[in-house]
C-alpha cells in the first residue's frame, strides 16, 4: 500500500510550486502526532494519553484543511513510511529517473530510526566522533523551509533512507532534481537571474539536501560548478533561455561527467580483468558494477568475489544483479575478509571520493579489505570519475566522515535475537520495567534498553579512509594513474 | 545412548548433570553426539566437557595397570577428537590427562629419590628442561582425521593412515615407537628420568606402542589390591595409588579450568593504564573479566567489534547484560555472575566490524579472545580476528592475546585451513532469500588464523608470554609421546 503512496508522490513532486504556508503546518502537525505516537511505551501511560488527544486534534486539524492540497499525498506518504516498518523497500517506486538502481536497503532496520532520532543526541557525542553529531539528521519534513521545492524534499528523504545511495546516484539525482528547480524557478521582479537563484533560491534546497545527509563530494564538485554556470550567465540573456542554458548544461554535465566517464572507466578497467581471474570487491559501487557486466559479456571467464558488510548490505544488491547475469559470484561479509582475500587475484573498488593527498575515501572497510589484498601483494585498483577527485586532504577517517545513527546498526532479526534477554534485565531494572512483562516484547524495546544502558554506545560511521599505499591504480576517465596523481588530475578537470 | 530426556536442550549442563547416572561408555557416545551436533561448543565448554567425562573414565577404570589406563584414555580421546577435530581443546585436555598419567607413573619409577611428592601437572617436567625444541606434532592431521574424512581411527590403522601420509614421511619413526623417537632429541635427560631405559623392551613392534613404564612394577608386584592400597599410602614407591592421584590431578585441572579467568584477570592491571582506548572483540568472557578487573582500578573506553554474523548476538548480550545468552539458557541460578562492564562505569562503544580500519589509530591497544593457540605462537579465533590483529599492526597497536593454558595446543599449523570451521550460510544470508542463496556462493568461515607475528603479547594464566616462547609452555604441559593420540 505504500507502493501506491510513494507511486503517487512522483507526480506531485513533478511540476507546479504553489509554496503555502498551509502546507507547513499540517505537516508539522501530522510529523508530531507521527512522532508521539511511536514513542508510546506502556511505561509512559500519561504521554500516550497526551499522544491521543494530540492526535484527535490532529486528525481534527487536517480534516478540516483541504484535502485537495497538493502535499496531501506526500506528507502522508511520508507518514505510511515511517509507519510502515515492515515492508521492504524494494517495491518503492522512485519518483526520479536514475542512471542507476539506488541501492536498496535491505535492513528494514532504516524505517525506525526517524522517531528516535532526537531524543539520543546527548548521549551520543562519544569518543572521537563527538564533532560529527553536531547536527540531528533530518528525517521527515518537519522544520523544511517553506522555499523547498517538493521534487527536492522527497529526494531528501530519499537520501535520508538510503533509498538513494552511492555517491554518483546522489549527485545525478540531485542534478535532476535541480532541473526542475530552475524550470519551475521564477526570478523575482528587481532580482537578476544569476545572483537571486544561486544565493536565494538553491541555497534553501541544498540546505535542505545537507540536512537530510552530509553532501557527498561529488554532490559539492556538482553545486560549485552549477553555480559557477549560473553566475556567469550575462544578465542581458532573457530569463526564458537562460533557463533552458542551464537545463541544457546540466544534462551535458551528467551526460560528459558521469555517463561517459563511465563508459570509458569501464572499458579501461574491463581490459584489467584477465581470463581466470577472481576478482574480489567490496560493498557495491555502479561502476565496478558495469565493468564486470562489460568484461562478461566480452566474453572473459572471471568470477567475482563480494565482500560485504553491515548495515546497508549494499553488496547483496550487487551481487545479486551479477549472479543474475550469469557471473560466478561469491558472497563474504567482512569477518570473513582475510579468507576472501586468499582466493582473490584482483581488487576493485568504487569510489565515494580521492583525495588530493592521494587517499580513497570510500564505504567504511574499505580500508581493510585493501590491507589485507596489499598484505597479499594483491593488484588494489580503483575506479573513480574525475567528478569524485577532490583537493580536500584526510590522514584518517576520524577528522572527516559521516556518522549513521547508531540505531540502523541493529536490524530487525538481531534485535529479535537480543529479546530473550529481557528477563534478566527486567531484574537489573527498577521495577516500571515489570509492567512490561504482559506486554509481547517488542523489538523496539531493545533500542531503548540500549539507550537506557548508561554508558552503553553504539557507533556507526560510514566512510573511511583508505591510505594511498594499498591503492595501486586508479583508473579514470583520463585514464590509469598512480594515487599520487589524484591533485593532478582534478586541477585539469576542473579548470577546462 | 544415554539421551537427554529433559526439557532443556541438550548442552553442556545437561551432559554434566547425566554424566552423574549414566555409566561411562554411552557418557562418551553422548558427549560425541554432542559434539558432532556443535551442541557443545567453544574452547571452554568443551574442555569442562572433557575433563568431566575423563575423570569418570578414570573413576571407573577397573585395573592397575598404567599402560592399560593410558590406552583407554587415548581411545577415549581419538574418539572424541574425531568427533569435533576443530575443537582442539579438547584433544588438549586428554593429553593433559595422559601427561598426568605418565607423570604419576614416572614419579614412582623414580620413587627413590622422592623429589616432590605432589603430583604436581602444570609444572614443567624434568624431560623437558633440554634446550632441544621437543619433537611437536608436524599437522593435525595425525591425530585428528580431517583429511582423512571423519572415520575414528582404530589404533591400529591410525600407522596405515600416517604411514600413506607422504607428508609426515620424516615423522613416520615417531609414529612406529612413540618413545624411542623421543630419545634422539633429548636423550641425556631421558637417560636420568628412566624412562628410556623402560620404554626400550617395548621397541619391539608390538602393536600397543604404549609407554610401558610399569613393566617391571607390576611385573614384580603380584601383590593383592588391599596390599597395594596400603603400600601406596605408606609412600614404598614400589607401587601406587594410580587411580587416585589421576583423579586428583583431574580435579586439579577442573579447578584450572575454573580459575584461569581469575588468573588472568588478576594481571589486568600490569596492562592496562589509565583513560586508555582498548579495542576487542566477541563475546568472550575471558576478555570481559580481564576488563572488568581493571575496571575497579582504572577509567577507560572500550570499543568492542560486534563479530557479525556468528558472535553479535553474545556480543551484544554480554554487553548489555555482562551475561551470553546461551549461558543464561543454560541455568539461570549460576553464581558465575558478573555485572556488565557498563555497570562498572566503563564507556563502551560497539562498531561494526568494518570500522576496525577507521577506528585503529586511536585505539591504545587491542586485546582479543582466542579459540585455541597454536604452539607456533599464532592463534584460532573468531572471524574478523586476523584484519584486526593485521589493522593494528598496520597501526602499530599493541595486540594482546588472553588465553588459558587449556586452549594452548601442541599443533603446527602446517595446513591453517583444516583448522577453520565454516558456519552456517543461513546466518549470511536468510535462507528466505531463496534466489540469493541459489546464485550466489554464499562463505561463513567461523574463524580466523592469526600468525604469530601480529600478536605482541599472550597473557596465560601462568604469566605473560612472547608468542615465540609458546613451544616452550607447551612442551612444559604436554608429553611428547602423547602428542599423536
């Protein structure tokens, strides 16, 4: 039923923008029923309470505002899934046309963490990531500014659920996205084009964007060259095709940057595969992906080891659509690295970003799945569009990263593994926890027993560096080159 | 069969407590059952298990003969390390047995000069005080059948076996006359213990190639039991108490057993330092008594790797409730209880096992659990232990290994992948992903084998150790004659 919602949702995001003010506040109203509803637990019966009446209210409130509003469907979309925990998301239709199947989250683990997100931010500021947690990740549209065009708060929460993932599928989607942001844009009387959209108009949507998840770096290579355009248009170009320019240079920019990049990459990178290799990756990565599709359909008899981790499992999807295709494929999760690497000849890895001191920072165990190929004296090569190059620096994977909330790191089947566990809390416990007892153990009640647990932390980042002297290749749109000419490179493909 | 007929699942509680009322025989059948089952599992069970069991074939043992008991103990023993030959401890008990065996027998062999009269077993013996590397098995697979399918050797194709065995050509001596192998090596010690000396009518190819140090003994005694019993008491040396101070040394070993935790954690604080940054793994509860000790002491941070997919679960109950599930399974009123270290003040903070890389540069030190310790200095243990260890040397991080001298064995690992164990795929993949678990090749190795290289230090309830002087604990532990069962 979800499927429908979402399905409904694309035409909505698609074309008209009427902003209203009347679309914050139901919304807001509804987040907030959403979220007080989900934090009942029998223990706090006068919340719940406070919960119904709010929730009559809010009922009250949205019957009684027009149902024929255009965020009607989405909010409520936006509701179901949070509501719905269960259901995978594979069905979810995406609203956005994509070069690449975002890869999905297995772990329904994803759908929970919305409600809870709040209320854990003091405890978590621990160890050395403690200035990664400085800001709560967004999760619903509560709080969105109202200059939001609706194509981007769905794709925000796209990246939010990991419904979009993958550094190069974020910034395509939000490349697209960002089309229909500037057709629907109307520059204000007494406002240049080139100065109000960049600084007014996209500035809120990116906001936005970075507040539902860090910007990946090709998502910032992509914004700094999108305003860069936008800023040299001449003022004298009229307005209707000037838009159209910029419509235009973004579908050049995918189409030169990333599409035949990718062809390219692939072709380079199909010629390293050998007959009777095995080629071992890790996690998934879109590009890694074609070129074994490439080097299997020329014909070279290789096959694939997959080394994957929790809890995205973002290498189940990739080795699923290679075993589909016919491909001899392999299935590790990380534990078992060190034997995977045993039987490997080649590594390929995917990129989320190359820094300019020459370090990949990619999917966190990355990293150690290149050690243990380095320790083996394996061929460690990676493949990354220029798109991804960039003059940032990182000596480790502490300074700069991504943190998860740590609730995604337990999925629904090992919570249900932890519940037996109750009893012998229940008598750890104060005795409100007995009044549990009638109730069916519920899986949620793990998280809380782990955010009641005092100096109980769970920690989950999710890239890491990757030090340049396990990385023997990088293979480019400009060709293969060493780690140490990552600065290189980027200083060329930026500046033509 | 003796079957469990109550309503717990089968485990180690349940074959102890039947261990009690069924006699020894199906006592044995069952816990080989249970093993093969992986009812019992991991070092610790298992070698309570075994000590268990052994002390009732002891207990039982109808006989005075030596060579006799060690026969039945080492047929006891190759059937169970048949039964589970990646559980080595196991194999490591019965031989501690066996060492403890010949130790009595040797003691009165030489009961003229009575050195000690304690039948003292974890105490290095006078045979071994050479500076020659004692003759260790080469693989395990001469005592254990993995490449020779799971068939329980009866003792005497156990030489056919080895004997077709091309690589173990060089060995083939040792395996003909157990002790007379060993002379070469180290003969002036054996010249003093006598041993040799009594061993040497036995060359002849008699097929029990058994130590026959009690020949002339029991060759001279033709003494009644009740006689015997008193001599033994009266300390004459002529004969002795054979049974008894086995089965004391058998207790011995259970109490070893028990205490080697405590051991082990009463050291914590030699290594551990104040506002320190310890990174470990799995849910071992050798590794959480040691943190827990210097917890009194001392304030630090723990980052614990969750060990998915085989150990998460008992990672995360251990943390949560300073307890693993099974454990709390398995009887609920145990008084081996322990708070969590959270409880004790201690941050801890549980990654997933792929930020070990991201984490490493921070971490003071890295403390792991083992499964078993080769006696090449490097160690079995859980999955994930190997890219941990390699990390930290990568980082140059201390690793500290903790493991009990029970879990220390006499095998070099010539062949490491026999002694992996590959689990379940279900706990990778769900089964009800049926087109997944089709296509693709779906790999659970259960555990890791971590060179001796990457480890800086053991800390065995004796003390701590280098990993290259491990041979030397374990030639102090167990007999070389002893070493291919």
């Amino acid at each position: 039923m979800s499927d429908d919602i979402v399905a409904e949702v694309a035409p909505a995001t698609e074309p008209t923008v009427t902003t209203s003010p009347t679309q914050d506040s139901p919304a807001t109203a509804n987040g907030d029923t959403a979220d007080a509803s989900k934090k009942i637990s029998p223990a706090e019966l006068k919340k719940q309470k406070q919960a119904e009446k709010q929730a009559k209210r809010a009922q009250a409130k949205s019957s009684t505002s027009t149902p024929s509003q255009q965020q009607g469907p989405f909010k409520d979309g936006s509701k179901q899934q949070k509501d719905s925990k269960q259901t995978p998301k594979d069905d979810k239709s995406r609203p956005l046309p994509l070069r690449r199947r975002p890869s999905q989250t297995n772990a329904p683990a994803m759908k929970e963490q919305p409600e809870k997100k709040p209320k854990k931010e003091p405890k978590q500021a621990g160890l050395f990531f403690g200035h990664l947690y400085s800001q709560p990740k967004q999760q619903s549209l509560v709080g969105a500014s109202k200059d939001v065009h609706p194509a981007v708060l769905a794709l925000g929460l796209q990246y939010s659920s990991y419904a979009i993932c993958g550094s190069t599928a974020r910034m395509v989607a939000m490349l697209l996205v960002f089309k229909t942001v500037i057709e629907a844009y109307q520059t204000p009387p007494g406002n240049s084009l080139a100065r109000h959209l960049t600084s007014h108009h996209l500035g809120p949507q990116i906001e936005f964007l970075k507040s539902c998840r860090p910007l990946s770096i090709s998502m910032g290579n992509a914004i700094r060259w999108l305003k860069d355009i936008i800023i040299k248009i001449d003022p004298s170009t009229p307005e209707n095709e000037a838009k159209r320019d910029l419509v235009e240079e973004i579908d050049i920019f995918i189409r030169e940057r990333v599409t035949a990049a990718d062809r390219l990459i692939r072709d380079l990178a199909a010629t390293k595969i050998q007959p009777g290799d095995v080629v071992l990756t890790y996690a998934a990565s879109s590009i890694v992906e074609e070129t074994f599709l490439h080097a299997h359909k020329s014909g070279i008899p290789f096959t694939v080891i997959v080394v994957d981790s929790k809890p995205l499992f973002e290498g189940k999807q990739l080795a699923r659509k290679l075993a589909n295709d016919g491909l001899t494929v392999r299935y590790y999760l990380i534990t078992g690295a060190s034997h995977a690497v045993k039987d490997a000849t080649k590594v390929f890895f995917g990129a989320h970003a190359m820094m300019s001191n020459g370090r990949l920072y990619s999917r966190v165990g990355t990293a150690l799945v290149s050690m243990l190929a380095n320790a083996h004296s394996l061929p460690v090569i990676v493949l990354c569009q220029s798109v991804k190059f960039t003059e940032k620096v990182a000596l480790d994977s502490i300074v700069g990263n991504e943190v998860a909330p740590a609730e995604e790191l337990l999925s629904e089947a090992e919570r249900r593994d932890l519940l037996p566990l109750k009893s012998r809390l229940a008598t750890a416990k104060n005795d409100d926890k007995s009044t549990l007892e009638d109730i069916p153990a519920d899986t949620t009640d793990v998280l809380k027993w782990i955010e009641d647990a005092k100096n109980l932390h769970y920690l989950q980042v999710l890239y890491d560096v990757t030090p340049a002297e396990y990385i023997n290749m990088v293979i480019t749109e400009y060709g293969s080159l060493p780690p140490s000419s990552v600065p290189v490179v980027h200083r060329l493909s930026t500046n033509i | 069969m003796a079957g469990a007929t109550t309503t717990q699942a089968p485990g180690l509680s349940t074959f102890v407590k039947s261990l009690r009322t069924t006699p020894v025989d199906p006592s044995v059948e069952h816990l080989i059952s249970l093993l093969k089952r992986r009812q019992i599992r991991n070092s610790r069970p298992c070698a309570i298990a075994t000590t268990a069991l052994l002390l009732r074939v002891v207990g039982e043992f109808k006989g005075r003969d030596a060579a006799k008991l060690i026969e039945r103990i080492k047929q006891v023993g190759r059937r169970l390390t048949s039964a589970q030959p990646r559980e080595v401890v196991v194999g490591n008990i019965v031989r501690r047995v066996l060492g403890l065996v010949r130790e009595v027998v040797d003691e009165h062999a030489e009961g003229q000069t009575p050195t000690g009269s304690e039948p003292g077993h974890a105490t290095p013996h006078a045979h071994h005080d050479s500076l020659h590397r004692p003759a260790l098995n080469s693989s395990m697979s001469t005592f254990s059948p993995l490449r020779h399918a799971v068939v329980e050797p009866a003792h005497s194709s156990v030489y056919l076996d080895n004997a077709s065995d091309v690589s173990e050509t060089s060995r083939r001596p040792l395996l003909l006359t157990s002790h007379t192998s060993y002379a070469p090596t180290s003969s002036a010690p054996l010249v003093n213990s006598l041993f040799g000396l009594f061993s040497q009518p036995a060359d002849t190819p008699s097929s029990t190639g058994t130590p026959t140090g009690q020949t002339s003994p029991t060759g001279n005694s033709t003494l009644t039991a009740l006689n015997l019993e008193r001599l033994a008491d009266l300390h004459r040396g002529q004969t002795l108490d054979l049974k008894g101070e086995v089965m004391e040394g058998i207790r011995e070993l259970q109490d070893e057993l028990e205490t080697s935790d405590k051991q082990i954690a009463e050291v914590a604080l030699e290594h551990i330092h104040a506002n320190e940054i310890i990174l470990t793994h799995t849910a071992s509860t050798t590794v959480q008594k040691f943190l827990l000790f210097a917890a009194r002491k001392r304030k630090f941070t723990v980052v614990h790797a969750e060990t998915y997919p085989h150990d998460h679960t008992a990672t995360h109950g251990i943390l949560l409730t300073g307890k693993k599930r099974e454990a709390n399974l398995d009887d609920d009123e145990d008084d081996d209880k322990w708070k969590p270290l959270i409880d004790a003040g201690i941050q801890v903070y549980v990654i997933p096992d792929s930020h070990v890389f991201a984490i490493m540069s921070r971490v003071n030190k890295v403390i792991l659990a083992t499964h078993t310790v080769l006696a090449n200095g490097g160690l079995v243990a859980a999955a994930g232990a190997h890219m941990i260890a390699k990390a930290a040397k990568e980082h140059q991080t201390p690793v500290v290994v903790l493991s009990g001298v029970y879990k220390l064995s006499p095998v070099y690992p010539f062949d490491i992948d026999e002694l992996i164990e590959h689990g379940d795929a279900g706990g990778v993949v769900p089964y009800d992903d049926g087109e997944f678990v089709d296509k693709v090749d779906v790999v659970n190795p259960l555990y890791d084998y971590v060179p001796a290289d990457l480890v800086d230090l053991y800390i065995t309830n004796l003390g701590g150790h280098a990993p290259s002087y491990l041979y030397r604990i374990v030639a102090d532990h167990y007999r070389s004659e002893d070493i291919t069962l």
